[in-house]
C-alpha cells in the first residue's frame, strides 16, 4: 500500500535529474574570458566572421584558448589563466581595432562559466548573480516626460504657425501656455477655418473654443492621450539606444538597460568602478549634422592621397567606400522630430521616413531644391568624431517636412539608420534618481557571507533532524536537500538575477520548508501512538498532513506575491526566490520524501516498527 | 527522542485572558515606541547617500567629520560599520545640491584627509521621489498580504479564523516595528521584506492550530469549544516548537554569519519567530473562541432540494 507507481518514481526521478544537470554549471565556478562586441552603432558583429578572426589571431599568436562562444551580439574567448587572458585581449585589441584611436570593437575581460560546453549547449547556466553579489554600478534614471511633451509642443507651435500661413489664415498670435497652445484670432470665422486646416493636418491635437483677453476668439490645442503616449514610447526607446550605443565605450561586458514602469530606465552596469566616468557618459548628448557632400570632381581622389581639400571632411561610408564632406553644416539632429523604418509608397522597397519640425522643413526645401541630384549626408556625432550615417542622393525637392531615404537598402537596414538617426540625442534630458555602487570585494565577500549562513543553518537543520526523527529525519533531509537542488536549478533555468536578499531567501525558505517534514513526521509519529500499524501511520500521516501544508504554502506564498508585486531592488530579489522556493518545497517535501519512505518500508509486509525516534505512550 | 510527554490536553483557555492581557500590553508599548521614537528609517525610504569606505586601518572619525562639514556637508553622520576600519557616511538630500553627484565629491573629500586611503566599497544613491515610492509601496504590500491571507483563510476556513488570525498576527507586526522604534535599529527595504515574510509564515501557525480545530470539532463530539482548543493546541505544540525551533535555527545562522547587511534582516526574523509562535497560538485561539467558533459551524446542514415548479 505503500507503494507509488512506477511511472511517479519515474517523474520525481527524471526532475531530480534534470535540476542536478541545471545546477551543476554551479559548481564549476568561472574562468577569465576576453569579450568582443560591437563598439559603434553603425557596426554590426557577424558572429561566425568575427570568431573566426579571433581564432586566427590566437592562434598566430600561439595563445591557446579553451573555447569561443558567439551569441546574439558578442563572441567570448575562453582562457585558461588571467595572464593568457591579458595576453589574448592585447592581441585581439589590436587585431579588431588597429586605430587606437578609432575602436570599431569593444574588447572587454569578462568572466565565463567554466562548465563543459555540453551543459552550456543544453542552455545549463550558472546563477545570474546581481550587482550586491559581483560588484558594479546600478543607476536608475528619470526620463524628464514633461520635458518631452514641451520639446514636442514648441515645434508643433512652429508647425501651426507654417501652417497657417501656407494655408493663408490669418492668426494674431500661437503662443505654448504650460501643455497647451493657444491660437489667437480677430474674428470667429478665422478660427473656423483654422480648426479645419489643423484638423486636416494632424490627427495628434485635441481643439478647444475659448474667449482670450479683448473677447478675442481663441483656438486652444492640446496633445491627445494618444500622441502623449506616443511621444513617452518614442522618447523613452530613444534614450534606451541611446545608452545602449554610449555604454559600449565603457567596455562593460554585460551591461543592462531596461525599461523600468512608463519613465524610468535602469541601467546596470556589473564590474565597473568608475562612477564617474559612468556618469559622464550617461549624461553626453551625441548631435546629428546634414551636410553635403563635396562632389567636385577630383576632390576625392586628392583627398584619398592625403590632400583633403579646404573647406571639406573624409569619412567612410557604412559600406566601407569613402565619402567626402562638406564641413557646413545644414540641418542638425534637433530638427529632427521622428525617424521610422517602413516601405516606399510606390516601388515598395524598404524605406526611412523622416519628420523634420517646421523650421528643419524649410531649410530643407530650400537646400533640396538648389541641390536636385547631389548626394547629402547624414552624420551621428559623438566625442567630436563624426560617422555617416547614410548618404543619399537627392531626387527632388522636398517640402512639408516629410522625408524619405531609400534604395537598395534591405528591411534590416532601414530599421538600423532609423534607429540611428534617432540615437543622435536624446528624447528627453534624464536624471539619475538612484544609485548603487558595489566594490568588488564586498560583492565577494557577500557571496561568502551568504553561503556560509546557508551551510551552517543547513548543517544545523540535518543535525537536529536526524538526531530527532532518527531515519525518517534521514529523509527529510535529504528532501531538504533536494528542495535546495531544485531551487537553484530553477534559478539558473529562469536566469533570475540571485542577490545577497536572494541568498537570504533560500536560507530562510529552507528553515520554512522543514515544517512540512515535521508535520508529516509528527503526525506518523501521533498515528503510531494511537495504535495504527506503521504501515497505516505512514498512509495517514501523509494524507492528513497534506491539507494543513497546502494551507499554509499558500498563506506564504500570499505574502511572497504581495513582496514580488510591491517591492523594488532588493525586496524583489528576495520575493522571486521565496515565491520559487515555496514552490520547490512542496514538491520534495512531500513527493520526495514519500518516494524515499515508500522505497525503504513500501514493500515490508511484516513490519514491526519504523525508525522515527521514540514514541511515547500515555500509559493509562 | 521525544520533548514532549503530554498525558492530557494542556488547559490553555484558562489562561487566555491572561495571554491576551499580556499581549495588549506589548502591543500598546509597541505603539507607543512607535509614536514616540519613530522608526529609524533607511536611506531608501528617506532618500540621500550613503556612502560606505574601508581603511586599511581604523581611521579617526572626528577628522572626517570635519572635513566633510568643512567641504559643505555640516549634516554627514559619520559612523563605525561593522568594524573599526568600516565607516558609513549618511548625507541626507538637500535642495540645491546636485545630490547624483555626492558620492563622488565626498571620496575625494575622503581621500584628502589624513590617515590612509579609503576603499569605496559601496554607495546608495536614492532620490527623494523614489524614497516616497519605495514607502507607499511597502504600505502596499502589508495591505496586500493582509487582504489575500484574510480572503484566503475566510474562504478555507470561516469568518472567525481569519479575523482572528489576521489580529494575533498584526499585532506580531506592531511589535517588530516597536522593537525597531525602540532600539533605533535602522528599518530597512531588507527589514520589510523580512517582516512580510514572517508574516505569511506565523499565520502558518495559525493554519495549523486551526486545521486541527476542524478535525477535531467534526470528529469528537463530547468537547466542548476551549477543549476543543485546548486539545488542538496541545496535539500540534511539538510540532510548533520544532518547526520554529528549525527555522530559527536557519535565521540565528545568518544572524552570526550573514555579517551587517543581513543583521537586521535575521533579527526581524527572530522577534517575529519568537512573538508569533505565541501570538498564533495562544493569541488567536482565544479570540476565535470569543468570536462564537461552535461545532455547528463545521457540519455542513443537509440541503434541502426545491422542488421545480413547472
């Protein structure tokens, strides 16, 4: 009777297997690692080219290596001391970026797991530790959205004034007030006609009727719902590629940045120690520049043999051809209002539409015009250095504001330039509104601290349990251990970022989860005192402790829910690994461990007594 | 081994007036530790910068006090972290003050006094909007907690076992809160969630209890309501001693090995442990039975079928 179906030891067996495979990445610890990733906005990593280049050079340099990895957008050569590594990061250093002072790569030390790579193939990673644990610099920024919705209503102001003088309305004077723009007017039936040009042209205001001052009628526009929403989106990604292209410099090897709520974007950078220098970068505002480009005859050729004519710039175009550049410059980045990939009306090829303001819109009518079938330019700069971004020609003259940039561009293409032409500045000034920096030694020391209370605290459970509970306390242990087993599988399946309040949950969790055992030991042991058989006690003991384990799970995994929805930072870190670890312990406190009794007394028929310590009876 | 020998029930309701005197008392002085001290709450919920360094010896502190008011911080609490060679630098947020860049002033300031070079070994940052946040959605959690187990025990339970629960475990709340109020110790987010969990976990306690209860109600007849909770009580109190001896055991481990950061965690811990093993038990009992909790409450009436009408 005490006995589970094959197919349930079955289960229980392959999950127990499954966690030891995702755990094991643990124990290997780490090994040094150089990092290659893309050090330019305008540079894409081709992951099989770019190992294959880090393996020439290794290997011309007779730098052995243990293994490269490539992902989605970097490639990492494994090491097997730091001093091969320090060695393989000047060699590749100078292979990918030959001018020092120009980098196309970012190549950075990092550390890898040094698990075989039939565990990494099974996607077996070790615990995605956190900041408090490694040692790095956690910001969190405010995204200034008042500030956005200003910016954007001073060049929607600037749009109604062209407007209505294209349309030949009369006004008498837009002004912005706080989030609004008003529109003055002489008489009721100029405002008429206003409302109609402005609803015709934009779908994004909201008007409103109003008697000014002087009983002048007034036309007061407001951004809908709709457009403020946009405009948060599009300013919050904005500075997200923006920091993603500015963190790169640093050399971090894994940074993150992430959205965080509707204004917020945190940024964690493991690793690194110069705050200052984090901040510095986080805070640079990159521009866009038009110009033209120098199309004299001649020009380029002398240019490319060192005499750079006066008055111009040589740059290298994405393709890698060289282009020369007017130094004067036409538009820049703040007249830009939007940049999206999409499709050419007509022809159907990929395509980027820009929105230039009402001021960007007339400079560039009049430049297209006196320059139909010359080549323009469009180039992000940054630290003063300055990288074309595309270089298109001219077809016609282009007014109203609406741009687009196309041919021979593929989809991938037109939504890498768009996502450029956009990370010249940021949306939206930022703030810093929270900071933590950890020192690596304390990181280190944190691990230590944490791991310790965990073993001690473990040893101490086991200790009393099976001084207590004899061989049933045995089992309880080890589904004690299981229980921890599980638990960080499931932590390095989900890549959950583990804390130090992380490590404190699984200790605390574990202390938590005993409780289930000693029910269930308990009520054997009360099921024995009340005369049942030890067969019976068993059945009973299980089946009646289940309810109240079910009951008060669920009571703390409420509380956990609560922590895991309202906390922030470290209550968050602690909330996913109670949550997770509720989870766990419900399964190997009371499958593990009845699978561990089943097999040891399932198939005794003639059995006299169980090793669960002394019962003691009441004698009446 | 076995702790407890227990021939007959223990007559816990006798005392429960008692029990509960005691337990009103704690918790008025609770509230009036809270009223009258404060919690001393943590840079994250007031906002400003904390900045922790390490010498490679034990610095003088009134040198460094110094200098930092001299270099225009007049409110830095500089103290001892740990051990003499720690020191934690508070600076509250003032107006006009570019408080993101604070850290960084003050370790050079740091670094200009005398007697080694200090190691940065941490810095929190915190704005005073998010300080305000991380506060109402701390307020929040508690709500959230306390609503879900209210709701999840009215629904396995009764009305009864819940409020009374949800009060014996409050009251846990309170005293935590009141034992930082008291002390001064320093309430951090860590604090919080280590108050939360205990809890979920000491309305456990009360899970168990009244589970027992039930059964015992719906299977002895003779009993009437205190031996009904007499028995429950005495039936699950190794088990209550066990399971909260276990953890506490876990928790007293972080408490001598966790080192600072998990300090004031593992002690919230241990006063809740410890208050709520007596609260859930001796606490919520009592009022379940002045609640009016009978036996018929657990047999279900039998339903009597309507007749349709056609």
């Amino acid at each position: 009777m005490n006995r589970y179906p094959l197919w349930k030891n079955l289960m229980i067996g392959i999950v127990l297997v499954v966690g030891l495979l995702y755990t094991l990445p643990n124990f290997y610890g780490e090994v040094p690692a150089v990092q290659v990733s893309s050090g330019k906005a305008t540079l894409k990593l081709d992951a099989s080219s770019t190992t294959a280049r880090i393996e020439q050079a290794l290997a011309a340099a007779g730098i052995r290596q243990t293994g490269i990895f490539a992902d989605q957008n970097s490639v990492r050569a494994r090491f097997d001391t730091t001093e091969l590594q320090l060695q393989a990061k000047d060699v590749i250093e100078h292979t990918f970026n030959p001018d020092p002072e120009d980098p196309d790569y970012v190549v950075a030390l990092n550390l890898l797991s040094a698990s075989p790579s039939w565990l990494t193939s099974i996607n077996a990673l070790p615990m995605y530790l956190g900041l408090d644990l490694r040692g790095g610099v956690h910001f969190l920024l405010q995204v200034d959205m008042p500030g956005a919705i200003t910016k954007r209503l001073d060049s929607t102001a600037a749009d109604l004034r062209t407007l209505l003088r294209d349309q030949g309305v009369r006004h008498s004077g837009i002004e912005r007030e706080g989030r609004s723009i008003a529109v003055r007017f002489r008489d009721a039936d100029l405002r008429d006609s206003a409302r109609r040009a402005i609803e015709r042209f934009t779908a994004d205001l909201k008007l409103a009727d109003r008697d000014g001052p002087d009983a002048m009628p007034e036309l007061v526009a407001t951004l809908t719902q709709q457009a403020e929403k946009t405009i948060q989106d599009f300013a919050l990604k904005q500075n997200i590629t923006t920091l993603h292209n500015r963190i790169n410099e640093l050399g971090v090897a894994e940074p993150v940045i992430q959205q965080q709520g509707a204004d917020r974007i945190v940024v964690q950078l493991p690793g690194v120690q110069d705050v200052a220098k984090a901040k510095d970068i986080l805070g640079r505002t990159a521009t866009l520049e038009v110009r033209m480009v120098d199309e004299t005859p001649g020009a380029l050729e002398a240019a490319l043999n060192g005499q750079v004519p006066f008055g111009s710039e040589l740059y290298t175009e994405r393709g890698g051809r060289e282009l020369l550049v007017k130094k004067q410059v036409v538009l820049t980045g703040d007249r830009l209002t939007d940049a999206q990939p999409g499709f050419d009306g007509q022809t159907q090829e990929p395509a980027v539409h820009l929105t230039l303001d009402a001021a960007g819109s007339r400079i560039f009518r009049d430049v297209t015009r006196e320059n139909v079938g010359k080549r323009m330019a469009i180039l992000l700069i940054e630290k003063g250095k300055g990288e074309v971004i595309t270089a298109p020609v001219i077809r016609t003259e282009i007014g109203g504001g609406r741009v687009q940039i196309s041919g021979q561009m593929t989809t991938q293409e037109a939504t890498d330039v768009a996502l450029l032409l956009r990370a010249g500045s940021l949306a939206a000034p930022m703030e810093i509104i929270e900071e933590r920096t950890v020192g690596p030694s304390l990181g280190a020391e944190n691990i230590e601290k944490g791991f310790d209370s965990t073993l001690w605290g473990f040893a101490a459970i086991a200790a009393f349990m099976i001084a207590y509970y004899l061989l049933f306390g045995l089992v309880s242990v080890i589904a004690l251990a299981s229980n921890l087993l599980l638990l960080v599988a499931l932590l390095s399946m989900l890549q959950a970022t583990l804390t130090l309040p992380g490590i404190a949950a699984i200790a605390l969790t574990l202390g938590m989860a005993i409780d289930a055992n000693v029910l269930i030991n308990e009520r054997i042991r009360e099921e024995l005192r009340n005369g049942s058989s030890p067969q019976a006690a068993i059945t009973a003991g299980y089946e009646r402790a289940f309810d109240t384990i079910l009951d008060s799970n669920i009571t703390t995994l409420i509380a956990g829910i609560a922590l895991l929805v309202f906390g922030s930072g470290p209550v968050r870190g602690f909330a996913v690994v109670h949550c997770l670890g509720i989870m766990t312990s419900m399964f190997s406190a009371i499958l593990v461990s009845r699978m561990l009794v089943n097999l040891i007394y399932g198939r005794k028929r003639k059995l006299e007594k169980l090793s669960i310590g002394q019962v003691w009876k009441p004698s009446n | 081994m076995e702790f407890f020998r227990i021939k007959n029930d223990i007559p816990f309701m006798r005392h429960a007036l008692v029990f509960n005197v005691i337990s009103l008392l704690t918790f008025v002085l609770a509230v009036l530790f809270l009223a009258t001290r404060g919690l001393n709450l943590s840079v994250e919920f007031t906002g400003g910068t904390l900045v922790e360094v390490h010498y490679s010896e034990a610095p003088q502190l009134e040198p460094i006090r110094q200098a930092l008011s001299d270099d225009g911080y007049p409110d830095a609490q500089v103290q001892n972290f740990g051990s003499a060679r720690d020191v934690l630098i508070r600076l509250p947020n003032r107006d006009g003050l570019e408080s993101s860049r604070v850290s960084e002033k003050v370790m050079t300031t740091l670094s200009a006094v005398d007697g080694g070079s200090p190691e940065l070994r941490r810095v929190e940052f915190v704005g005073p909007q998010v300080g305000k946040e991380l506060a109402a959605d701390g307020a929040m959690a508690l709500l959230l907690v306390v609503v879900g187990i209210m709701v999840y025990l009215a629904l396995r339970f009764e009305w009864r076992f819940s409020v009374a629960a949800i009060i014996a475990n409050l009251h846990d709340v309170i005293i935590i809160l009141g034992f930082f109020a008291f002390f001064q110790w320093e309430f951090s987010l860590a604090v919080l969630a280590a108050v939360l969990a205990v809890l979920g976990y000491s309305v456990n306690e009360s899970v168990v209890v009244f589970d027992r209860v039930r059964e015992t109600f719906k299977k002895k007849r003779g009993m009437d309501t205190p031996e009904v909770l007499n028995h429950a009580i005495t039936r699950t109190i190794s088990r209550t001693v066990i399971t909260h001896g276990s953890t506490q055991m876990m928790v007293l481990s972080m408490l001598l090995f966790g080192g600072e950061t998990l300090y004031y965690f593992s002690l919230a811990l241990t006063i809740g442990i410890l208050f709520g093993i007596y609260s859930s038990v001796l606490v919520a009992s009592p009022l379940v039975m002045w609640l009016g909790v009978s036996r018929e409450q657990f047999i279900k009436p039998k339903q009597e079928k309507q007749e349709a009408v056609v």
